[in-house]
C-alpha cells in the first residue's frame, strides 16, 4: 500500500475550486455559485470514494489480525482507533452541513438533507445566502462552531501524527497542509483567524464546499496513516507453520435467554477442495459456503457457558490431524433500558455524573468521548447521591450546545462505537434565599432577633449544590422613613441586627439585594425575603 497522490480529476477540482473562490470574492456572477454546487458534488463522490476505500484497508486489517494476531493485532487496535476519531471528525463536519442549510432553507424537512446526506442539487432558494453560515461558524463576538471545529481539526490532526511516530515525515507534512488550521493572509495582506478567513461572509454553497474539503482531508489522513499502520505488519510474511483453530461469535458471547448463541468455527488455513469436518461432543456441525463450521444452540439458562470440540483436518497423504479447541458465552436475563429523553439534561459548571452500561461488556472495557465537554473518573460524592469510579462525571463547556457522549466498548477485542447521546446544557437554577428557613410569611420577633445570617438553598434540585449569599440589605420602614443597612457576607452585621430589634408586631422585615457565589463560579441575585413579624 503505497503512499496516496492525488489524481488529474482530484488536481483539477482543486484548481476550480481556487479559482471559483476569486470569482465568488470579486462577486461576478450566480454562475460562479452554480459551478460551486458542482463542485461540491465532486468533492462529495471523492468522499465516498475514500469512505470505500478505507472500508477496504479495514477488512484487510481484520484478516491480516486473524491470521496472525501477534505480529497484526495491535496495528489493527490502532488502525480503528484512527477510524473512530476520523468518524468523529467526519460526523462533526456533516452535523455542520445540515444544520447550516436547514437553518439557511428555513425548513427543517429540506428536501436538500436526507437522513446524514446533503444533496446540494435540491437546495434552491438560499444557496447564495451569506448571512446564516457566518451566524453558525463565526457568531457575534466570534464564539460561532467554527471555534469547535477548529480545535477538532487540530486534535485529530496532532493525533494521526502521532501515530506516525516520526516514521513518515511526507505524510506528516501532507496532513499539516489538509487538515491546517493556521490563520490566513486576506486580500489586503493582512493576517486573519483561521475562522474568519474561510468563513466568514461567505454564500452558503461555499461555506458547504470548504467543509466538504476538509471532510476530504479527514478521510485522506485516515488513508494516509491507515496505509502506514499496515505496511507496519509486513504483510507478506504471513505464513503458517503451525494451524489453529478459530470460534467467533456471530454477534457476541453474551446473549439473554430465549435467544439464540452462534458462532463460526473455522481453522485459520483451509484448502478450498476440501473443507475440514467440525464435532462438537458427538455432533458433526454443518458447514456454511465458505467451509467454515456452524454451531448453534438454544439458551435456556442464564449463567457462563463453556464448549468446544475437534476441528479434523484431512492432509494430501490421507492422515487426519485433530485440532480441539474450546470457548465460552454468558447468557443473562432480557433487559430493557428505558431513558427520559425529554429530561436529558446537564446542568453547566458542575460535573454531572453519569452510569454508562453495554450489556455483557465489562466496565472495564467502555470508554466515553465527550463532545462540548470534559469529563473525569474520579469519585463524585454528596449528601444525596454517590458515584464511584467506574462512572463518569461530565463537565459541560458551553450552554446552547448539546453535550454528546460517545460511547465506545471493546467487544471481543473491536472497538465499537456507539450513537452519539445528547444531552441538553441548561444553566444551574437560582437558589431561594431564606432568613430564619423562610422566604415568604410570618415570623415571631424573638426568632427574628435570634437570627446569625442569611442562607441561599435549593430544595428541589436533584444536586446537593452549596450556594454562598456574598451580600445583602436589611431594609426597616417606620413613620415613613426607610431605614437600610448592608453586609457584605451572609452574616448579619450589629447595625443590621439594630434594626431587626426594632421591629414590632405587624411591621415587615425586607432583605433585599441578595448575592450568592454558586459552584459554577457565578453569582447570582435572589428574590428578596419579605417577612411580617408577628
């Protein structure tokens, strides 16, 4: 698998694509925005070019790892993560794509977005529009989502270099120039953020080829370190000197009762004129097409299960070889998991703390990808719920942006990956400051004089969240005059507690002004308290 050059037809679309880019600047004409929609339609066809391309390179990963596991297994561990982190990349850009032109067609049922797909062809009425891509990808004060895309450019990049390790300097540098994020030099020679130098005032079907672009240049570097990973594995040496007999589950060896285990049974070197017969106990198994052995048995009970059998092999001088080998399932009880999709929320500046579960997948063997997030394994604690490590505690970055957590299990040695989870971002609440555990009401003299300060609570929130009051005022009316002290802290200060003592029955207490430090750094104001002594 040698090196990947670009071809004439991919050349040439660049070159159109540089020189539509200068038309488009000087504003010509729609023809320019036209020739733009049939280039993306290229760049699109060179995507799912790649796509099977490296579906390819991955089945060739798969049977290299099979045949000889030692020498093949971890450069296949690491071709899929390569694959996991390019699919992120490539789902992030598309998820992009869609959200700008559905936005764009005002029409959430485009005929121009299908399932994942983008059809360009179909977008009629705003394909010139200049104002929505740049509302999404730069925003107001430049906080738009190609911020985001920017930094997973740069991380996916510094990670496909990475697994270079130094080995490929021609690749490294070719991945610097497709997937670069460095900032750019405008038409005035001045430089200019990577995000607003590609973005920014640009028509739609523009905007929509640059990520189309680098779509291209996310499946190129996929290529490019999936093409060194394999040359890695000196493909030509696999050889056999001894032969082994290999089980695989069709799906998986964990199975609920009242379904079905299968599995494949096959020795990992065959003769096509003549396939080796397979026995389980005193059970010759059938055999599909290809030779492998079919061994199929109902669960009726839940619990490890173990079997094996003898894999005979016929040599040309008419001796049988006996090759036994042996493997195991679980079989569990049916479950069902039922999740509040409505109430998926996560609450900004804490770390919210998640169980995540792939039945007969040990803990162990999951991992999570946060997107719009940080997220830790350390034990979170408080007075209402425990989490041990084992769990995850999710931080999210932004409000207005779904976090998604992506979920990935080594099942039988294959990582795989999971339907992003979304959660809503919402702000914490504001807390209810109360004086004497009141808010609203009556309150006796002599307990309102008894009172050290006031407290800022959340009684029906779900989290045990601290809040801090940094300030308030004690506000006393009498006769007409408004009398008004403050602290500067939740406690209340001696000309405060003067006032209070003054109160008599049938006046009202008023604390107003409240402040309080929530957990997320952020102080907030509360509803005054209004109290009648009684």
């Amino acid at each position: 698998m040698a090196h990947e050059k670009l071809s004439p037809r991919q050349k040439m679309i660049g070159m159109m694509y540089l020189v539509l880019t200068a038309m488009l600047a000087l504003n010509v004409s729609k023809e320019a925005v036209e020739a733009f929609r049939k280039v993306d339609n290229g760049l699109t066809q060179t995507i799912k070019n790649y796509s099977l391309k490296n579906d390819v390179i991955y089945r060739d990963f798969d049977r290299a790892a099979a045949e000889n596991p030692t020498k093949a297994g971890k450069y296949k561990t690491l071709a899929y993560q390569v694959k996991e982190r390019a699919d992120e990349a490539y789902n992030f850009i598309q998820g992009l794509k869609i959200e700008i032109i559905k936005k764009t067609e005002k029409d959430p049922e485009t005929p121009a977005v299908k399932g994942n797909e983008v059809i360009m062809d179909k977008v009629e009425r705003h394909i010139d529009d200049t104002n929505v891509p740049s509302e999404i990808l730069i925003g107001a004060n430049e906080n738009g989502k190609a911020n985001d895309l920017k930094a997973l450019l740069a991380e996916y990049r510094q990670f496909l270099i990475t697994t270079l390790d130094g080995k490929n300097p021609t690749a490294e540098e070719a991945l610097k120039k497709s997937l670069s994020t460095d900032e750019g030099i405008n038409r005035d020679g001045v430089k200019e953020r990577w995000e607003n130098f590609n973005f920014q005032t640009l028509p739609l079907v523009a905007v929509i080829c640059i990520l189309s672009e680098y779509q291209i240049g996310v499946r190129n570097g996929e290529t490019e370190v999936l093409n060194y990973l394999y040359s890695q594995i000196d493909a030509s040496s696999f050889k056999f000197t001894s032969l082994h007999a290999i089980v695989i589950p069709v799906s998986s060896n964990y199975v609920t009762v009242g379904s079905d285990y299968e599995a494949r049974v096959f020795i990992s070197a065959t003769d096509t004129t003549q396939f080796p017969e397979y026995t389980v106990g005193d059970t010759k198994l059938p055999r599909d097409e290809s030779g492998k052995g079919i061994y199929k048995v109902h669960a009726s009970s839940v619990g490890p299960k173990k079997w094996g059998g003898i894999i005979s092999l016929k040599a040309l001088d008419g001796t049988i070889t006996n090759y036994h080998f042996d493997d195991s399932y679980v079989v569990g009880e049916p479950n069902v998991i039922v999740s509040p999709t409505a109430m998926n929320v996560m609450y900004m500046g804490i770390p919210n703390p998640i169980d995540v579960s792939v039945p007969g997948i040990s803990p162990d063997k999951i991992k999570i990808h946060v997107v719009n997030g940080s997220f830790t394994t350390e034990k979170v604690k408080n007075s209402k719920q425990e989490y041990f490590k084992g769990s995850w505690a999710v931080k999210p970055n932004a409000v207005g942006q779904d976090v998604q957590v992506i979920v990935t299990a080594d099942i039988n040695g294959k990582p795989t990956q999971y339907a992003p989870y979304p959660f809503r971002v919402k702000p914490l609440p504001t807390p209810i400051a109360q004086f004497a555990q009141k808010s609203t009401g009556t309150i006796p003299r002599a307990t309102a004089a008894a009172q050290q300060g006031v407290f800022a609570t959340m009684p029906d929130f779900d989290f045990d969240l601290q809040y801090t009051v940094t300030g308030f005022t004690i506000l006393y009316s009498d006769r007409g005059n408004d009398y008004e002290e403050s602290s500067t802290n939740s406690n209340l200060t001696p000309k405060q507690k003067d006032l209070i003592s003054r109160l008599t029955r049938g006046k009202y207490l008023t604390i107003k002004d409240i402040k309080a430090l929530g957990p997320d750094g952020r102080t907030k104001d509360l509803q005054p308290v209004i109290l009648k002594i009684d």
